[in-house]
C-alpha cells in the first residue's frame, strides 16, 4: 500500500506546529521545503534557527 | 548569614558617605508603570469586559440574536515572600562604625550601620520584587510551557522563548510575573499577538522595533490610553548607539526627550519603558491592563530588625511582602521573541 502523502502545511499558519512541519519534511532541509511558500528571507532565516532549537530540544 | 566584612583598623576619619551598591531603582513602583492592585490580603478577581455585536438586516420580525457580552475572569493570587540575614554588631567592634558605639561593652549598636547599611535592605528587597513581578516563573509553569509542541505561527510558542523558560529558575515562592502570564494564560498558551524574534544589536533594533510596531493593532493605537512597550533594560542602550552609530549620519529612529531621571524614549509615539523583562522579549500592551496585586504597596520597601534571642546578640533583618503579576486584554498584547 502506498505510503499517504502528508499535505504540505506552512510553518507560519496558525496553529501549525514544528512537529506538523517534521512530517511533512520527507527528508528536505527547511530552506527546500519553504520553497513551497511564499515566505520572505527573513521568515526563513527564522525558522532555520528555531527548527533548529526545537531538534535540540528534543534530543 | 553574618556580616561579610573587610575591614580597614579604624585610625582617623572615614570617609562619609558609605559608598553603596548601585542598584535598579523600583521604577514600577515609584514611577507608575503598571496597575496596583493593593489592600489584597488574599485573592481578587479581575475581570475583562468586551461586547460583540452584529448588524442584520432589518425585518420587522423577531430576529435570532447574534453577538453579546464577552466576560473574562483572572484570579490574582499574591504569594507571599519572605526575607531574612541575621547578623552580629559585635562583627563590627573593630571598624569604622565603632566609631558611633555608645560606650560600655553592652553597647554595639551603629546609627551610622543602621542608617547607611541595613537601610539598604528595602530599596535591594524592592529591586527584587520588581525582578520577580517582570520575569519570575513558578515551577508549575515552567512545566506547562516545557510541555507545548513550538511552532513558528500565531498561537504556538517558539522553540526559542520555550529553551530560555527552560533555562530560568523557578521562582521559589511560586510567583509568576508578567512574562510568565503572557506567554502562559492560566490553562493555556497565552493569546498573545506573537512577532518572531533575533538576537537584538544596535544595528538592527531599529528594524526589531518596526516589526513589533507594526503588530499593535490599529484600534489600540486610536485608544485614549497609549500603549507602552516594556523592554529589557539592555535595549536602553541599544538604541542610543543606534541613534548616534559613529561614522553615519545620525538616524534618529528613536525619540529620546529630557535627560536623567526625566527621559523618555519612545518609538513612533509609544513609549518605551525599561524594566527588568528577561532579555529577548518584548511586550507590549496598555498599562492599566497589567496589575501588580499585594496586600500592601509599602510592604516591599520595609524591613524589620530584632534580636534572633534575647539573650543573644545575633539580629535579623527580615522583609515580608505578597506579590502577583496579572495581565487583561491579552489578546491586544504584542510579544517580541515569544
């Protein structure tokens, strides 16, 4: 059976968690994946970081 | 704890005055920054009100309702927080306030330590308190925040402001300050108007501050009473070097009027408080909505001395004060960095 295509969600939406962004990764690095939106540089540089923290964090 | 002293053998004049620790004014108190709620003994409740209201096309029928009062309850429950340093006279026979010892080996009594040096208890109290009514989190908060998922959108806490809650330590009296009730609203994430943050320099304080600006609601900045933006101490000087940056023509991105105790610096009109907001945040919201609850405001600049036995020489110095932090409207409140 096919594995289910988690639907891409954007990191900046309400409510949207890092842990709902971590499921729809499939493996890309934040940067690819913001592609998918229309994030400023500024909105990326941003998550880079806190993605980052939020990985640490749950080490 | 006894008297940490060292002294110099008295021989001659000493120089008067003491020359005391520098330390952070009250300004919360002693300038008004925020709401007081005093004569609590215990709790209170506090209460937001706003109302809803939908316009319908009119039908000379009996329309079904739409809209209301929209109430809100906060309890505010000061915890009460004790201080207390014993010391011993008798530790300064030796020194330069023997010099004010009445004689007779009874007497070891210093006007000069009692007026110059334990006087300095209330106003070190009184920083603390502040201390604690900005940035304090109690151990059952800390938990709850280190127990929600982060995310980078409205309505979810960075991963940033949850490590540096991590980091801070629990408030041993159980108090929660401004901050801590902002970022966590009694049973949940608090509803805060979030703006992403970085680490603040001179150089980009200007851009920082535009951001959160440009977050306060509208309706807010048309309302009688102007928001404040209460800011970490640090950034005061942030700004004057981004004011003033060496070599460049001077950008005046911030308004600083007056000077010493009477300046003020404001940003496009708001005002810019500086207090001891944990470094990072940012928040920003209409003064009277943030109440310091106790059950009495002279409580936190007085201080108590008495003999620990009667018939010993050991003092104690002891300061009690209760003290809650709550903050209304907070779905109007902007929060830098959370």
């Amino acid at each position: 059976m096919a594995k289910e295509k988690k639907e891409k969600v954007n990191p900046f939406d309400k409510g949207v968690t890092y842990l709902d962004v971590f499921e729809c990764l499939e493996g890309k690095s934040i940067k690819e994946y913001c592609k998918n939106f229309d994030l400023t540089d500024e909105q990326v540089e941003f998550l880079e970081k806190d993605f980052e923290i939020f990985k640490q964090s749950k080490k | 704890m006894a008297i940490t002293y060292t002294p110099v053998e008295i021989r001659g004049e000493a120089v008067s005055p003491i020359i005391q620790e520098v330390m952070f004014a009250n300004k919360t108190v002693n300038k008004g920054l925020v709401n007081f709620a005093d004569d609590v003994k215990a709790d209170t409740i506090i209460t937001e009100a706003a109302i809803t209201v939908a316009g319908q096309a009119y039908t000379g029928e009996a329309l079904t309702a739409s809209g209301g009062p929209v109430l809100k309850d906060r309890r505010a429950i000061p915890k009460k927080i004790e201080y207390k340093y014993e010391f011993k006279m008798e530790a300064l026979r030796s020194s330069r306030f023997n010099r004010d010892m009445a004689s007779g080996a009874w007497n070891i009594d210093s006007n000069e330590f009692n007026s110059q040096v334990l006087a300095m208890t209330g106003p070190k109290v009184s920083e603390d308190a502040q201390l604690k009514f900005w940035a304090a989190f109690s151990t059952t908060t800390k938990a709850a925040i280190a127990a929600l998922t982060p995310g980078a959108g409205q309505g979810s806490i960075t991963a940033a402001a949850q490590t540096a809650v991590a980091g801070y330590t629990a408030d041993p009296a159980g108090v929660d300050g401004v901050l801590s009730r902002v970022l966590y609203d009694e049973t949940a994430l608090g509803a805060y108007i979030k703006v992403t943050g970085t680490t603040v320099t001179s150089s980009n304080i200007a851009a920082e501050y535009a951001k959160i600006y440009a977050a306060i609601p509208a309706d807010l900045l048309e309302a009688a009473e102007q928001p404040k933006m209460y800011a970490p101490y640090a950034h005061k000087q942030l700004i004057k070097v981004a004011n003033n940056a060496v070599g460049a023509a001077q950008q005046v991105n911030f308004l600083v009027e007056g000077s010493g105790d009477n300046e003020v610096i404001s940003y496009n009109g708001i005002i810019i408080e500086f207090v001891p907001m944990p470094t990072g945040f940012v928040y920003v919201n209409q003064p009277s909505v943030i109440f310091w609850s106790t059950d009495s405001m002279a409580d936190v600049a007085s201080f108590q001395t008495g003999k620990v036995k009667n018939d010993g020489d050991v003092m104690f110095a002891r300061t009690i004060y209760t003290l809650d932090a709550t903050v209304m409207n907070q779905a109007n409140g902007v929060l830098y960095g959370g």
